[in-house]
C-alpha cells in the first residue's frame, strides 16, 4: 500500500530564483535595464556563482510591477 506523502509548511523548498532574462520579460523591458534597476537598488538582486550572476525574487519582480 504506497503512503500518501505530506510536507509540513516548514519543509517547503526553496523558492526558484529568476534570472535576469526572465525578469526583463516579466516586466516587459531589456535585460540592461534590469541590470541598472539593480545596480541602483531599484530591484534587489542576489548574485550567484563565480560569475556573480544575478537572480531575482519573483516577489521582488512582482513588486516593482505593482509600483
């Protein structure tokens, strides 16, 4: 008999990081753009690897769509 599998609200995974191509068309504009909102704090972003790349929130991405 295969036992149902639940996930307790604290055991939720890690929310998925969006990049910065992703971003620009969420918020319909060029990737460069996104970059400068970041640079200006317009956006947080969280940098990644030995390239630091950037990865957004998409709450964060959200937010700056709801103005």
């Amino acid at each position: 008999m295969a036992m149902a599998v639940t996930r307790d609200k604290s055991e939720r995974s890690p929310e998925r990081l969006l990049t910065v191509r992703e971003a620009s068309e969420i918020l319909s504009v060029h990737p460069n753009t996104v970059r400068v909102w970041s640079d200006d704090g317009l956006l947080p972003a969280y940098r990644i690897g030995p390239r630091r790349d950037r990865r957004f929130k998409l709450e964060d991405v959200e937010s700056l769509l709801r103005g």
